[in-house]
C-alpha cells in the first residue's frame, strides 16, 4: 500500500536536520576525536573544534566567546540561568527574588518552582489577551531585592514576539543589580539576537530548533552575572557546566546558525508568506476556526496557532498524523496533555476553545506543496471529527 506524503509543520518542536549540518557533523566524526581537554592530537583537534564552534555562537548572539556555555539543549540551559543565578546570590548572603512572565516554557516555569522550593521569592508577570508581558506589571514588581527577571523573546506555542529591549530598559532603571534572563530558543531562527537581546545577561539557545542535533544548546551569560554550576565534576566550561562536551554538537549548532544568519531575511520573508496563506485558507474553510493572537500583534514568521471549536486537541492531531500532516497543540513538551496550557490560560482563552488549540509552524524547508495539502486535509478531518 503506498504511504501518504507528509507535510512537516511541527518545527517548532523539532526542525528537520539540515544537510548542511548532518554533513559537518559527519567531517568532525570522519577522523578520531578525542576529549577536548587532553594534549594529543585528537584531542587537540577536538578543541580546536569546540572553540570554532563557540566562536561561531559567540558572534551569532554578539557576544564574547568566553560567555558561551555548552549545554544538553534549551531545558538544561534554562536550568542553569534560573537555578544558577538563585543558587550565586543565595550564597552571596542575600535574598532570591525571582520574576517571570505567566507565558514561560516549562523548563522556565519548572526552574523557577524548584527555586521556590528551595526558598526563594517567585513572583509570575500577568500578560494580557495577546500574551504579552505586561510592562506595568514589570516595573511595580521591580526592586532592588530582585535577583532575576524572565521573559522570553518569543513564546513557543503561539510565536509572539516580546517586548524584550523595554524589558531590559524597565529592569535597568528600577533594579539595575537584577540579571535578565531570555528564553530565545524559539525566536534563534528567525531574529536577530544580537540586536534584540542585546543588554540581556542571559540567553539560552537549543541546536533542534534550527535545523541542527538534538541534544545540544548553549547558555551565553554576561560577565557581570554570577553563576551557580549545576553538574559538577571536571569543571569545564570555566566550571559552569561540567562533562565532557560534545564536539560534533557543538559544531552542527554551529553550523546551523551560520545558516540561520545567512539566510534569515529572505527565508523569513518566504515562510512567512506561507504561514498566511495556511491561515487564509484555513480560517476560509473551516467554520468557527479563531486565530489566537490578535491582528495586529509581531509573532514569529513559522508560527500559527488557531482553536477549532468543536474538536478535541489530541483527536486532532492524531486524526492529522494518520493523514500525514504533522502538527501539535502547543508546547512539544506537554503536546499529550488534555488541559488547556498555561499560555492560553494566561491569555484569557476559554476552556472550551483552547480545547480544540492547534499549532502549526513552519520552517526553512516547508514548501508550497505542504501548505496546500494541509489547506485541503485539515477541513475535513475537522469536519469529519465534529460530525462524530
């Protein structure tokens, strides 16, 4: 029986592996490799490549070198800036006041409640019916026991674009010793973060959003911040992140972001041409199908995320996999859980809509081919869910 063709619109969750980067990947393997901090040749190699790479990071995000901490991916990368900055300013005799938005990935909104466990002061930001931080909010919330304030430059589930620059402006004025943290693993591919989080202390990235290895992301963190290891053991990464890294991910991020750079204006031009016309032709035939951010409101170029009223969210997407269109319903990280996420809450979205919440995102490879098929096949899987 000959397979349905599949369209790829889930890269929000797991971008497909550039070529690019499988090949680089491949070269670092194609010789012996060995532990970056030995003296023989392979190993010196494999510093040698490590360091590249981190350069390569370094300048992506336009900062130093020695800023960059190698990391498993984005989760243990916000581990360590939420954890870490608590655990620094504990030890230095002082108080751990944590602010964060309402709209944060969970590896955020996780951290922050195991460093409430612990002791510390965490406080969540409202936003309003886009899922915008609420700035006025911020700045009542700021002071000088603050130790660190958490907002990411773009949310995961419904693309939106925060006010990042008036984020770190409200925070220098008011608590100018609080550390700015930013989960930019969504925005990576499509924003310039050398320019949108500049003055950020932190910024964390994850290699399986652009295209590059599972498994490997990056904390940058400032030279002011102080940081608070969470693996301990050999003291690499100038002791901010023990274990041996890995070269080979490290280098396919890296050539993942020199792709991203070079690319980033014309293929965020083309996807997000053909988001709208996803949306257009979505909301053109499905009856009662609501966009979820207003008109109006700067979301990411690959992101679309609507409520089909009438349908229940996972029926949805397994109905969609069979048919070979590949999205999810919000955070790939709770895509199998049957309660309205944290964001649509947070935004004031109803029960009853966000119960139908779906989320397709596209990416540098989505072609014209996957957004018709997906304007023919979602309808009527919709309309055949509905009429059962």
């Amino acid at each position: 029986m000959r397979s349905r063709p599949t369209s790829y619109l889930d890269h929000a969750a797991t971008a497909p592996l550039r070529p690019e980067v499988a090949a680089a990947m491949a070269e670092v393997h194609a010789e012996p490799l060995g532990n970056p901090t030995g003296t023989h040749p392979p190993a010196q190699r494999a510093r040698r490549l490590l360091e590249e790479a981190r350069d390569e990071v370094a300048a992506f995000l336009g900062r130093d070198p020695g800023e960059v901490v190698f990391t498993s991916g984005g989760t243990e990368a916000a581990n360590l800036a939420v954890l870490g900055s608590v655990e620094a300013a504990v030890r230095a005799g002082g108080e751990a006041v944590v602010l964060c938005s309402a709209v944060e990935h969970p590896a955020v909104r996780e951290s922050a409640r195991a460093a409430a466990c612990a002791g510390a002061d965490c406080r969540e930001l409202p936003v309003d019916a886009a899922g915008i931080v609420d700035l006025n909010a911020l700045a009542r919330a700021l002071s000088s026991r603050v130790t660190l304030v958490a907002v990411m430059a773009a949310n995961n589930e419904t693309g939106v674009v925060q006010p990042l620059p008036d984020v770190v402006d409200a925070v220098r004025r008011r608590a100018p010793q609080a550390a700015v943290f930013t989960d930019a693993v969504q925005a990576a591919p499509w924003l310039d973060l050398a320019d949108r989080a500049a003055g950020v202390d932190l910024v964390s990235l994850s290699a399986h959003k652009l295209g590059g290895p599972v498994g490997t992301g990056v904390l940058a963190a400032g030279p002011r911040l102080a940081l608070r290891a969470r693996q301990h053991g050999g003291g690499q990464e100038r002791e901010r992140r023990s274990g041996t890294q890995d070269v080979a991910g490290a280098v396919g991020l890296a050539t993942a972001l020199r792709l991203v750079a070079a690319q980033r204006v014309s293929t965020a031009a083309r996807v997000a041409a053909r988001r709208d016309q996803l949306c257009e032709g979505l909301l053109a035939r499905i009856e009662g199908a609501h966009r979820t951010v207003p008109p109006g409101v700067a979301v990411l170029p690959g992101h679309l995320h609507l409520c089909l009223a009438g349908v229940s969210r996972e029926e949805l997407l397994v109905a969609l996999g069979r048919e070979g269109i590949c999205a999810s319903g919000g955070s790939s990280c709770a895509s199998g859980a049957l309660e309205r996420s944290h964001v649509l809450a947070a935004m004031g979205v109803e029960r009853g809509l966000a119960e139908g919440a779906v989320r397709f995102s596209l990416g540098y490879d989505t072609g014209e081919e996957d957004v018709a098929r997906a304007v023919e096949v979602v309808p009527a899987v919709v309309a055949a869910l509905r009429r059962t």
